[in-house]
C-alpha cells in the first residue's frame, strides 16, 4: 500500500472531518445526515492518517510530491 496523498490533501480531509465532528456534536445536524457525516468523517480520519486513500487507485490520482501512480 502505497502512500498516495500529500500534505495539503490530509491537512485538509482532517479539517473537513473536524468540522464535520464539530457538526454532529453540537446538534447542527441530526438522524440520518448525521449518520452519513460521521461516516464521512471516520473515513477522512482514516485515510488521513494512513496517507492512503483507496478512491484514488482507480483514477490513477496521487497528491504525493513525488507524483507516482498509486498503483505502480
């Protein structure tokens, strides 16, 4: 597993679970769309952290400087 994303792409997938946390916690958003938003931030943890991202794969996408395919 290849590392396939960049600083600025886990910076900024951290934020946007961070506010989606924010979000669900606050009562903002409730029932089902808070379901999905917590979802989508785990995710966005997830792979922020392991600065891996399994959707780029078959778009061939890499964030990385180094600018290598995911899946070579």
């Amino acid at each position: 597993m290849k590392k396939n994303m960049g600083g600025a792409d886990r910076i900024i997938r951290t934020l946007v679970a961070v506010v989606l946390g924010v979000l669900i916690l606050t009562g903002r958003v409730h029932g089902a769309l808070a379901v999905i938003f917590g979802l989508i931030a785990a995710i966005f943890l997830v792979t922020s952290a392991m600065g891996f991202c399994p959707a780029y794969i078959p778009m061939k996408i890499s964030t990385c400087k180094s600018g290598a395919p995911a899946n070579k």
